[in-house]
C-alpha cells in the first residue's frame, strides 16, 4: 500500500482551497495512485468524508475546493474556524494508505471584509489624498476597494467613482492604501467643489467572499485650494530704513482661505518708476520686508504684491503710496535773527537743499536757562518766523534777564525725514532780551504853576529795560 501522505496545505481566496502532494512511495514501481480520500473535520471533533464536495476530477490534481457555504452548513465551522483535512491514497492495487496526518495551520473560515475605519484626506498639493487603513479581512484576501467621490453637481445620492486617479482594483492602490485626486478635474470641474470645500468621500473593501461595509463619510480633513486671494492690504513704507536710494517695504502675509487654502511658497513684488512699465522684482520667497536698492533719486515708486502657491501666482494687490527716493535735506544756512518794533525776536535763514526732494516743514529749537535746547514752533517751509520776547522771558525758556543773548538751532524735513540739526546761533546786538522800563523812584514834583498851567518835572529812567525810552 502507499505510504502516508506527509503535506496537507489548506488556504482560502473566498472558498477553501485544500492541496496534498503525493505519496513518498505509492507501493510499488508498476503502481499508480488511482484516487484519494479526503475527510474535514466537524465543529464536534468527528472527521466526514468531504470528497463529495470536490469539483469533479479534481482529487486526481491533489486539490480540493469546498465552498464557504458546505464547510458552515455541513460542518457547521464559523467565521475564524481553522479548516482541518486530512487525507489518504489508493494506488492500483487497491490498497489504501494511511490517512495522514491533520494540518495545524492554514486556512480559516472566511467572511467579508469588516467596516473600513473613516478615511483620511490630506493635502497632496494639485491633489486631495484620500487615505485608508486596511480593514480586518477575516481571513480572505482583499482583492479590491471602492472609492466612492460625493458629487456635488449630481444632485442627491449622487456617489461617483473616479477610476481615472482612484481604480480600487489597480494592484499599486490597494498597496499603497490611498489614492490622489487631482483637484482641478475632477473635484471642481466634474464634481461641483469650489475653494474652502472639503470633500465628501468614503471606502468600503472587497475580498473572494463579496464587499464588506462602507466606512463612515469623512467630511473633514485637507480642502480644495486655488491660487491665492488678491491681498487686502497694500505695500507700506517701512520709514526706518528707507533713505536715498534703498527703499524698503513691508506687505502682509497671506494665510488660510486669503493663501487659497494652500501654504504660499512665495511673494511677487512689482514697482514701477514714476510712469514706467512695472517691473518684477527678484523672487523675494516668503520675506513679508522687501527692498529696493538702486532707486533714483527725485523719482517715485508703487508697489504691488502677490502670494504663489502650487496652483500659480494670485491677483495683485492695489498699489501702494508714491514713495519717492530722496535723501536727507541739508541743514538751513545763513541763520540771523534781530529785534522789531512789536518787542519780537525775528528768525530768518536760506532753506535747506531738498535731497531730491521736496522741502515740507522746519523745526526751531530755543536755548532754555538751563542750556538745554527746547522745540519752540514746528513750521511749514518757510524761511522765517518771529517769537515774542514775552513767550521767551516765560517757562519753558525763562530767559528773563535782560540783554541776555538767545541762541537758536534750525533742521528742516522733507518726504524721508528731518534733516540735520544747524549749529547754535546766537542773537546778539539788539536782538538779546529786552523788558519794559523798570518803575520810576522818584515821584514827579510840580515846579511852577499859573492858572492855565502846571508844570512838572521828574527824574528820566536810567532802567530802560535794554531798550530806549520812546
């Protein structure tokens, strides 16, 4: 007879595939093995005959395929059971073997695939990536997934299937777990999504025994995205560090649904020259402080400014404020200063140079008691002004004294900033303080009188108060 049978291998793809090799010695060199036997083991322990459930002429190929449904109803195994076979040999003698012994591993008792947890979408750049974990696929392979798209544009119960970009049956897809929608087509053209939107979408997975149930609608997770929102603010002058030729501006950072819902990989940055062209400025990245150096002095420049992110470049901005490319104005020059009749000191000078510029205000700064010097009027630009000896003889000046000397300093402004400061001038000669005639000491006396006239006399004033008696 032959020997035992030694391999008994038992899988499943949705049914039971049983396979055996032959024999080691089927009893004989002119013998043949005619037939097997094969027997499954029943939930209670006994072993039955499962030959019948054979496709026919397949026991011959040392295989077996018994249907999920004969080894539940006949054998009464469930889902997660270990198959367990065994079976012997008859040669042409009609000798039997011994039954061999039993696997110990292998095949289960398969359903369905379980629920799929709710999947993932997450930002792939031009495409929205839908990610999925592999669900328990109770002891059959999955052999497919649908992933199914909520078309907004097809009313309700409207499930599409994008086999383009998300084929559940493409052996790369069910390895990787995920798939990549592109969002231009077709998540906005086909389906209805617009910029904000998340998408709607969920998985189920199939094996040999059929589809298992759906995951639950993920609604959250990465958006659609578009190129970035015009911005809402416009360029501004960083004041600081603009001077002559170097113009520095600030703009706003873009974030969020302004970003276009997409992380901005640079800025765009244009000017233009007084009625020039615009010109694109080098790639500035993502720095929000640009600059502009080589600027020519006397002219104006505007700025736009755009966010870029993986769909392109986004609407610019309005234009900034003219800012004009000047540089410090000079110092006022030719300081003098003298006493008019109204008790005033008058301050005149020549105008700064403008630095290209235009000239816009002056500051005056007054000398105090203390030797500190203190802003006394900001002005327009003028190239004069008067203060009243009054307002000098008071706080913060108190420059009481009379003939004390007044000294002044000058700087002038343009559209950059205030210039320089002039060197200390000093009022002299007449222009020093003045005051009103002290009070007379002596009283007057009458001298001689007649009956139309009287005649006083009196001492003249020698404290004149730095001015003369008029």
């Amino acid at each position: 007879k032959p020997s035992a049978i030694t391999s008994i291998v038992a899988v499943n793809d949705g049914d039971i595939q049983i396979t055996w090799a032959n024999p080691t010695n089927i009893g004989g060199t002119s013998l043949t093995i005619t037939s097997y036997e094969l027997q499954v083991k029943h939930d209670n322990g006994v072993y039955a005959d499962a030959s019948s459930y054979c496709q026919e002429g397949s026991l011959t190929l040392r295989q077996c395929t018994i249907t999920k449904a004969n080894l539940v109803t006949n054998y009464v195994l469930a889902v997660g059971d270990l198959v367990i076979a065994k079976v012997r040999a008859k040669n042409s003698k009609n000798l039997w073997s011994e039954w061999s012994d039993a696997n110990t591993q292998g095949a289960r008792i398969p359903d369905v695939p379980a629920k799929m947890a709710t999947p993932v979408v997450t930002d792939a750049g031009l495409k929205l990536r839908i990610t999925w974990t592999e669900p328990n696929f109770n002891y059959a392979p999955i052999t497919a997934y649908k992933i199914s798209i909520w078309n907004n544009d097809a009313g309700p119960a409207a499930w599409a299937i994008d086999t383009t970009n998300c084929d559940g049956t493409n052996a790369q897809v069910i390895s990787n777990k995920y798939c990549e929608v592109p969002i231009a087509t077709p998540l906005i053209a086909t389906y209805g999504y617009t910029a904000g939107n998340n998408i709607k979408v969920k998985v189920e997975a199939q094996n040999g025994l059929g589809w298992g149930t759906a995951s639950d609608d993920c609604t959250t997770g990465a958006v659609i995205t578009k190129v970035p929102e015009k911005p809402a603010n416009v360029p501004t002058k960083v004041a600081a560090k603009t001077s002559g030729t170097t113009i520095v501006i600030d703009i706003t950072a873009l974030t969020g649904a302004n970003a276009g819902n997409s992380a901005i990989t640079q800025y765009n940055v244009k000017y233009v020259k007084d009625s020039d062209a615009a010109v694109l400025m080098t790639t500035q990245g993502l720095s929000t402080e640009i600059t502009l150096t080589g600027a020519t002095l006397g002219s104006s420049y505007t700025f736009t400014y755009a966010g870029v992110n993986v769909h392109g470049e986004g609407t610019y901005s309005d234009a900034s404020a003219a800012i004009k490319a000047v540089e410090l104005p000079a110092a006022p020059t030719s300081l003098t200063c003298a006493y008019d009749s109204n008790v005033n000191i008058k301050f005149s000078w020549t105008a700064a140079t403008d630095g290209s510029g235009t000239l816009s205000a002056n500051k005056i700064y007054i000398k105090d008691i203390n030797g500190n010097y203190v802003l006394a009027q900001t002005l327009g630009a003028v190239a004069e002004t008067t203060i009243p000896m009054t307002t000098l003889a008071a706080a913060p000046y108190s420059l009481s004294t009379v003939g004390e000397t007044v000294y002044f300093k000058l700087q002038a402004s343009n559209e950059l900033e205030y210039g320089p400061l002039t060197a200390a001038t000093s009022c002299g000669g007449s222009a020093t303080m003045k005051t009103v005639p002290s009070t007379p000491t002596i009283a007057p006396t009458i001298t001689s009188y007649t009956e139309t006239e009287i005649v006083v006399s009196y001492t003249a004033i020698t404290s004149t108060g730095g001015s003369a008696i008029t």
